[in-house]
C-alpha cells in the first residue's frame, strides 16, 4: 500500500511540474509575441572610426522625424560610438520609413549599414 501511495505522488509532483512548465512557456509567449503590438527598430552600423558627435549628429537629424523616435543608449556612455544607432519605427508608415532612410543615406561617410530588427 506505501508504495503505491509513493507513486501517486511521484505522479502528481509530475504532472504539476509540467503543468507549471507550460504555462512558463505559453504566458510570456502570448504577451510578448502575440500580444506585444509592433515592437521593430532600424539598426544603423557606424563606420569604425566615428566620434560620439558623429552619432548624435545622426540621431538628432533622423530622430526628430515623424514616426520615428531614437532608443536610448544602454552601458557606458564612453564605450557608445563603437555600438550600432537604434531608431524605433514601430507604428510608422511606409512614407515615414523611406524618409528615415532618404536621411541615412545622407550620411553615408558615418554609416556603413542598415538593418531591420523585430521585424513583422
């Protein structure tokens, strides 16, 4: 009869566990992916060789278009100019995204490329 018991127990210690595993994976699943709304950024890589002024110089030119805000710096602030410039255009349309890139391309001796990042 104990062993018997022991195993229902051993049973049960499972199937809670993978019932709390499940929803470990599935809760931050929906909120983050399915429920999260439009989360992209545009990546500009820096040439090797540009200066903190360069970039801000970027930010403050394409950042203050419509639709387009600049993602803050995160680390040390005198390690920044090696890091790519991040700009959210999450909810922006199709003529504020070509925009955007009409003003990179304006600089092309500070960027050396443009990616699309959390995309759709």
């Amino acid at each position: 009869m104990a062993g018997r018991r022991t195993w229902s127990r051993n049973r049960l210690l499972l199937i809670g566990f993978a019932v709390l595993a499940l929803v470990g994976i599935l809760l931050p699943g929906i909120f983050d992916y399915l429920l999260g709304g439009d989360r992209r950024q545009l990546v500009v890589t820096m040439q090797q060789g540009v200066s903190e002024g360069d970039r801000d110089t970027l930010k403050q030119a394409c950042g203050a278009l419509p639709g387009v805000t600049v993602v803050d710096d995160q680390g040390a602030a005198e390690a920044q100019y090696r890091f790519p410039v991040r700009f959210r255009i999450s909810d922006s349309t199709a003529a504020q995204e070509a925009a955007l890139e009409q003003c990179i391309n304006r600089y092309p001796q500070l960027v050396r490329g443009v990616l699309t990042e959390r995309d759709r």
